[in-house]
C-alpha cells in the first residue's frame, strides 16, 4: 500500500470511528480503489453517479444500521 492509500485508509477508518461504526476486510482494498479511480471520500465508488453516497454519508450510516454493512462493504455495524 502506498503512501497516499494509507492516508486514505486512515481517513476513512478516523470516519469510523467517528461515526461508531467498525471497518471490514474490504475496507483497505476500497481505499485503494479510490485512489486508483481518483475518487474523493465524499464520492461512493462502487456507486459514483449517486449523490447522497460516499463513506459515512447519512445513507450510507441508514444501510449500516439496517443491513449491517455499506453499499461497498466497507464499514459495518458494531455488534
């Protein structure tokens, strides 16, 4: 992982936390995709045309409540 993965990857586990969800196994390779795909932390990857996605949106912290993860799988609930 380079440098700039690990700061996104670190960003997005200090939102985690913030937001009292864990992170999941596929959250390193996420944060490496966005970086590959230039994607900002407020744009969703695995679904960039939907505006009110990204790590820790208000949508995305409603899925995890519901479903127990994110669209991406990439945070979930707390048990």
């Amino acid at each position: 992982m380079n440098v700039q993965q690990m700061t996104m990857l670190t960003e997005m586990i200090a939102r985690a936390n913030e937001a009292g969800v864990l992170i999941t196994e596929n959250t390193p390779k996420i944060a490496a995709a966005r970086i590959r795909m230039h994607r900002d932390i407020t744009v969703c990857p695995c679904a960039p045309d939907d505006k009110d996605r990204g790590c820790i949106s208000a949508k995305c912290l409603r899925e995890i409540k519901e479903t127990g993860t994110c669209h991406c799988n990439c945070f979930k609930r707390k048990e």
